[in-house]
C-alpha cells in the first residue's frame, strides 16, 4: 500500500496512511478499547498477518508465536486467507459493584447481560482462598439468580468477595469481584431522655429525644428545677392575687419584669370631627361615648336645574342652579357623506346627543347614516331641556362601471365579467346572466363571479359557454344606492 492508494487495480482503500506502512510499524488489536495484541509489519512490499486462533489473551508487547505471516504476496493472493466472518455475539456485562454495610444489615450484589440466554451462580472466596459456589440459606438467597441478596449479614462476612458466572451452552462470562465490607459500631451512653436505634442504611446508632426544654412563660414567681430521678421539670410558686375596683376603662396586666399587677388604661377621648348636628355623652356602662343627633333631610321637590349642597358652618341645607337654555337649527349640524357633527355654542352646558331615537351619547359625531331624512334630539345632561331637528343625508354611492365583453380564454387577459366599483362597495349585490333564449344560465353573488360557465340549466358544466352575447340583471341590493337595478349585454369572446 502506498500512502495514497493501492498497488492493486482491482482494490479500493478504506482509509489513506500519509506516510505509509513501513516496516515494523506496530498493528494493536483492540477489544472493548483493550489492547489485547499486537504485531509488527514486516519488511515487504506485500504480505499476510493471521493471528493464531490459541493466542494468549491479552499480551501487550509483540510475540511471534502468536501470528502467522506470509511475507511474500502479490495482488493475486487478495482474499486466499479471507475466512467467513464470525459475528461477535458476545453480550455485554454489567458488573457487580462493592458493597459496605453495616452489622445484621442486607444488601445485593447484582450481574447482568445485554443479550442472550444464560444461567447464573454466585462464588465466593472462602477461607482457604478458594472460590466456591453461593447456596442458598438464612444469609443468602438468589445465589443462581442475577441479584444475590444478603440478609441479616454477621460480622465474619466482613472483606467476602463475590462474583458471578455468567454461563450458556456456547460461552461461560466472569464478572469482576466485588468486596462486602461490614461496620461494626457499639451503643452510646444515654441520658434519661435519650434512645438509641440502629440506622442499617447509615450504620450507625441514631440517638433521639432531647430533654425537655426548661418551661418557658413562667411567671416571675415560678421557678423550675429538673428532677433526673422522674425526669421531668418541676414548676414551683404562686402569683399574687389580681387587683379589683378598677374603673371601666382600666385593665391590670401582671408585669413578669417587676413581678407586680399594673393597671393601665385611660378613658377614650371624646370624638372630635362630629358633624355640626351630632353630640356625644360618655355612658358608663358601656364604657364608651355616645354620638347622638341627625342630619336634616335633603329637601325634596327641586327643579331640574338646582342641585343641594349641605353647608356645615350653618349646619343647613344651600340650593343651587339656575334655568339653562340653547338653540338648535340646522346650522348646529355639519354633514359630510354619511357623518354628521353637531356643534353646539353654548360650551358650559354638557350634552346629549340622541339619533332617530337610538342610543344616547356625549359625542356629538355619528357616522354611517343612512340615505334619508333623520331626527336629532339634543339634550342637557340633566335632561330639563329637550330639543329636536330633522336633517337628511344623501350619498351617491353609485359608482360602478360595467364591461361591454370579456375573453376567458386562459390568456390570464380579461378572465371574467369584472365589474369595476361593484364588489368592495355592494357586497351584498346578485347577479343573474341569461342566454339569448332567456333562459337563466347563471347565478352569483360577491363571493361567485362568473368566468363565463353555467351553474344553471342544462348548460351547467365545467366548460366555457359559446362566444356570443349574453344579458346580465344586477341587483345592488343596498338601500344607500340611488340606482338599485342594472340590466344590459355583455359579450362573451374567446
């Protein structure tokens, strides 16, 4: 092999060495990413390196007795050694891991593989430093399964290594040894309020309970002393009697600083902030004061103009307003299109604005009138004067132009009957196109134009109709329109 290519014709290279093979650059045979071989090339243009099937594996430096080479090849010997390929089936191993446990705990050793049917049997090494098989018994179990587990496990199982045999009728697979560690850790001393359990998870003794707490919220007369015989806090002391004859307003709290009863408490000042018709008298028994007296009604009857106001300083009633009053002509109204403002000149009054009856509002424009004589009623926001105009919008809509003929003849030219101004302003239109006989040939709206094909009458297919002369009825349909109904010809041409 060169560094670019191959010697022989009939031979691609997988992959191209820059430098070359030279003699004895070193092959590695690699297992799982392990070396477990290697040999050297020899100093020839063209050989074979077989690698003995009774090999010692692994062996990671170069031993001659482990291969076989010819060393004397051309490319007439391309594929005399090539034996059929032997899949490698061999599964891949999950291992078990060391465990550390503590005294009379449990745990598991667990072996696995990836494929295939195997059976299973767990050794240990025994005193002797011989591996023996695990059975089955108060401390094992699982022992020719994947899992072995480990019950109740003794100190004298301390540093046990395990391993599995991983076997079937084609191949036997050794797991690595894991190690059984056990910890040993003797009982605490223990107070009165202690106990002590043995955590198998951390292997260690978990003492609880905590002596009680000295009692908290004694009174400064109390005092507490721990007695370990009953274990247990003993509260001694008595408070002095509460004080009595206090006046409604006055509490006694007992001070655990001083060690004393204090009474606290002053009489509620007497409200202030009354309206000019109230008073207030302290009631004893009820240990609070008393806000008496009412306001004077509203005065009724007012016209529509006044309003009331309540006056503190003369604890009375004060009435307002005057009478309003405006003009309102056709020169208050600006219309364009179908919009109308109202432009009133008295500004200090706020208005009403109210259209052929409908809904009231305080903005004087309305847009989207309809053609047609129309009502205004102007108010004020109190509604005591009402006034009322007629006004008429007229709006020529009528702005449609209709072809004399169109070509639907695919030329991308004139495709359909397009009537301009039609279908953005009268949406709501019908359309009806007749043949010379009279007869309906073809029905559309906004949303169906015609391209020159029935989808009416015997003549309704998906073929163009004959070149001629057609007529069209069209109905806008749409009351602002002056002009409701358009008939004529049109010409059909290819």
């Amino acid at each position: 092999m060169g560094s670019s290519g191959s010697d022989c014709p009939s031979l691609s290279v997988d992959f191209n060495i820059p430098t070359g093979i030279n003699d004895n650059d070193e092959f590695e045979l690699l297992k799982n990413s392990v070396i477990i071989d290697n040999v050297h090339a020899p100093n020839e243009r063209g050989y074979s390196i077989i690698r003995n099937a009774d090999a010692t594996i692994p062996q990671t430096t170069y031993d001659s007795n482990d291969w076989s080479i010819s060393s004397q090849e051309d490319c007439s010997d391309l594929g005399v050694h090539t034996a059929d390929a032997i899949p490698d089936n061999t599964p891949n191993i999950t291992h078990p891991t060391s465990q550390s446990i503590c005294e009379n705990g449990s745990t598991t050793f667990t072996a696995s593989e990836d494929s295939g049917t195997f059976s299973y049997q767990w050794k240990t090494l025994n005193a002797s430093g011989n591996w023996v098989n695990v059975t089955n018994n108060t401390n094992y179990s699982g022992a020719t399964t994947g899992t072995l587990t480990l019950n109740n496990v003794p100190v004298s199982f301390d540093n046990n290594q395990y391993y599995c045999e991983i076997t079937s009728p084609s191949c036997t697979l050794i797991t690595n040894a894991a190690q059984l560690e056990i910890n040993v850790i003797n009982p605490p001393t223990l107070e009165c309020w202690q106990t002590a359990t043995f955590n198998s998870t951390t292997c260690d003794w978990i003492i609880t309970g905590t002596q009680d707490p000295i009692p908290t919220g004694l009174a400064c007369w109390e005092t507490a002393t721990f007695n370990t015989t009953t274990c247990a806090w003993e509260v001694t002391g008595t408070q002095d009697p509460i004080p009595t004859g206090l006046a409604c307003w006055e509490t006694t709290t007992f001070n655990n600083t001083t060690c004393a009863w204090e009474v606290t408490g002053t009489q509620a000042p007497m409200p202030t902030g009354l309206a000019c018709w109230e008073t207030t008298t302290f009631n004893n028994t009820t240990c609070a004061w008393e806000v008496t007296g009412t306001q004077d009604p509203m005065p009724t009857g007012l016209a529509c103009w006044e309003t009331t106001t309540f006056n503190n300083t003369t604890c009375s009633w004060v009435i307002t307003g005057i009478p309003i009053d405006f003009d309102l002509s056709l020169s208050n109204i600006t219309i364009v299109d179908n919009t109308i403002t109202v432009n009133m000149t008295d500004i200090s009054i706020n208005y009403i604005y109210i259209v052929d009856s409908g809904a009231s509002q305080e903005n004087p424009t309305f847009t989207d009138l309809a053609n047609g004589l129309h009502t205004l009623e102007v108010q004020d926001e109190n509604g005591c004067v009402s006034k009322s105009i007629s006004f008429e919008v007229l709006v020529n809509l009528d702005a449609i132009v209709i072809p004399n003929g169109f070509s639907p003849n695919g030329d991308g030219i004139n495709e359909w009957f397009n009537i301009q101004g039609l279908y953005d302003t009268y949406t709501n239109h019908s359309l009806e196109i007749y043949n010379r006989y009279g007869s309906l040939i073809f029905k559309g709206n906004n949303d169906n134009k015609w391209y020159g094909k029935a989808n009416k009458g015997l003549l309704s297919t998906d073929k163009t109709l004959p070149v001629g002369t057609y007529f069209y009825v069209l109905h806008l349909n749409d009351a602002n329109a002056s002009k409701q109904r358009y008939i004529g010809w049109v010409y059909l041409n290819k």
